[in-house]
C-alpha cells in the first residue's frame, strides 16, 4: 500500500462520500444488506470460537476479520454512511443534497438491521 497524502486522502474521502448518494437504490441495498450479513456471520464465529476454546481473546483476535473482509468487499456499514456522506454534503459537492443524504441513510440502515 502506498503513502497517499493527507490532502489527497481528504478528496478520496470525499469523493467516496459523493459517490454514495449517487448510487442506486438497489446497490446501496445491496451492499447494505451484505454488510448486515457478514457481520453478524463474524460475531456468531467470534461467538462460537470463543465458547468451543473458552479463549475469550481468541474470538476478540478473530471478530475484526469481519471488518476487513467488509472493506475488501466494499459493503456499506451505517458508521461509515453516517461520516462519509455528510462531509460531502458540507463541502457543497455538486448533486449532493440533505434528502439524499437522508435517502442513503435509510436505505443503509434498512440493510443493516433488516434481519434482525
């Protein structure tokens, strides 16, 4: 991984935040609902690693695989919606509006929570 400086991480950041809003609804859904899911298949793991070994640390070291597979995988968490989207939104990013704002937030937090 190359070193990407601080200037040029705050336009990606941006950039990834207005490129949220403008994502259709169906991929948003998508990826929202995906990121429900494998999370909660990286709690249950963490869950049963921990009650198979009785090593509490061992299934703390393994939850965050998750996470990374998360980020690989480029699926939608609500935190990371909740951050991204309004610093677009305070930027003044083109297109980039409080309702759509509000439209991919709910539709993210639809996808995360919906199988539970």
């Amino acid at each position: 991984m190359s070193y990407v400086p601080p200037k040029e991480l705050a336009a990606r950041i941006l950039d990834a935040g207005e490129s949220k809003v403008f994502m259709s609804t169906r991929d948003t859904l998508i990826r929202a609902f995906m990121a429900g899911a494998l999370l909660g298949l990286a709690a249950a793991f963490a869950v049963s690693v921990t009650v198979r070994t009785g090593e509490p640390l061992l299934g703390a070291l393994l939850f965050p695989v998750g996470f990374c597979m998360l980020y690989l995988l480029g699926f939608d968490l609500l935190t990371g919606v909740f951050t991204l989207v309004p610093l677009a939104l305070l930027d003044r990013r083109p297109g980039v509006t409080v309702p759509g704002m509000l439209r991919n937030w709910g539709l993210v937090f639809v996808g995360n929570f919906a199988g539970r």
